[in-house]
C-alpha cells in the first residue's frame, strides 16, 4: 500500500512522557510480539499453539486483553492500538515490570502466560488485507471514539466499509463485541449494526446488554466513564 493510499488516521498516537522501563519495554520486548507487515497472518505467528484467534480493535491500556489472553491460553489474541502509552502499558501488565521497575537482563512473560498475543501498532485498517476470509473466532471494539458531533460522523469505527472487512475476517458463527458508554455512538451503531445483513443482535432482554457480559474485565475508560456518570452498554453480534 503506498502512504498516499492510506486510510487518514484520527486520534493520539502518543500521550505523557513515558518512562525508562516502559520505554525500555517498547525498545527491547515489542519488536517479539509485533505482527509483520505485508505478511498473511496465521495461527503460526504465535510462540504456541492456538485453536482459534480473537482481535480487540484499539485495546487502550490493554486491561481487557491482557486478561483475556491470560484466561485463554490456548487462544490466540491480537491487539491492535496506534496509542503508544497504552501499547507500553499492556506490554508491563503482561511482563510486570511497572514503570519504576529495575529492566532485567532478560524479560520474559508474567508465568503462568503462554506466548499467544501478537501487536499490530498502527491503524487496524492497514491489518485487514492480511487477514484471511473467516480467520478470526471473535473481535472486541470496546469503547471506541464515539465522534458525537454530526460533522465527524464519518470518522466513527462502526461504518459500511469498515464493516464489510469485519464480516470477511470473522467467521460464520463468530462474535463482534462492541461496549460504548455514549448515547450517540449506541444508537449508531444499533443502525449500522442493523442495516448490514452480515450480523445479528444477539440480546434477547435488556439485561443482555445492559450488564457485562460474564467473561468482562473492567477497563481504565469503563471506572471513568460510571464515576462521570455514563453507564456502558454492551452489544454481542452474531456473524451470519
């Protein structure tokens, strides 16, 4: 893909100053996760072997997907982020030097963890062509930007196009799992959602989609967004 062909990408890619042992983390220890450009992703990308394959979309602090990846050892998990304080982050959670930590000689994953999570640190957009058709068992976008003002709209991650590449990637029977804690972006995505014929809303009752699903683990963004008041909703859609 040539630089003029890519998709224009909105939002931080990098916050505060981030310290020595993070910084040493992303120097020395993201260069083994990263996914390779260009190259087709496979299960063989991961240091173990895995049965099936889950993509979180924009992981933030990476609290949900260090979880996950933690629970589901036999799972492989790729997380994509362009923010790389929270790339740093997910990388400490995952080895558990903390940002005062003295770096070892050699750093190794937090025991008991398998080596079944891979990073692709750019816009997930620039991923999907790698990907094969019905590759992935299940995809997270939790608490995406929303975009509330009108005019932005069309920089909002629920869309047609962006949409049409999910339901490739995912397989017939797998589950794209959307959590937002904005009125404009539930309804959006509840239209979005509904217009495309790939998925289908899986809640049967309110509390399907109001409460956390039981496999949820509480995110930096979700604390912020119930002390300020917003209550996240949680939406499971089923491939078709």
């Amino acid at each position: 893909m040539l630089l003029s062909d890519k998709p224009k990408f909105y939002g931080r890619r990098k916050g505060r100053k981030i310290r020595k042992a993070k910084s040493g983390l992303l120097e020395r220890f993201l260069p083994n996760l990263l996914i390779p450009q260009s190259a087709p992703v496979s299960k063989n990308i991961f240091g173990t072997p895995v049965k099936e394959v889950w993509l979180e979309i924009g992981f933030g602090n990476g609290e949900h997907i260090a979880y996950q990846s933690l629970n589901h050892p036999d799972i492989g998990f790729i997380g994509a982020e362009v923010f790389k304080n929270g790339i740093a982050n997910l990388l400490s959670l995952i080895t558990g030097i903390k940002e005062n930590s003295a770096m070892p000689d050699e750093i190794k994953l937090l025991s008991p963890r398998t080596d079944n999570l891979r990073i692709w640190a750019d816009d997930v957009r620039l991923l999907f062509s790698q990907i094969p058709d019905g590759f992935l068992s299940k995809i997270f976008l939790l608490f995406p930007d929303p975009w509330p003002k009108k005019r932005h709209a069309s920089r909002r991650f629920i869309n047609p196009d962006n949409l049409k590449e999910l339901a490739r990637i995912l397989k017939k029977g797998g589950t794209l799992r959307i959590a937002t804690d904005h009125p404009v972006y539930k309804s959006w995505t509840l239209r979005q959602m509904h217009a495309d014929s790939n998925f289908r809303w899986t809640a049967k009752t309110g509390n399907d989609w109001r409460n956390p699903p039981p496999d949820w683990v509480e995110t930096k963004y979700q604390r912020k967004a119930v002390l300020e008041g917003r209550r996240p909703i949680f939406l499971d859609f089923e491939r078709l």
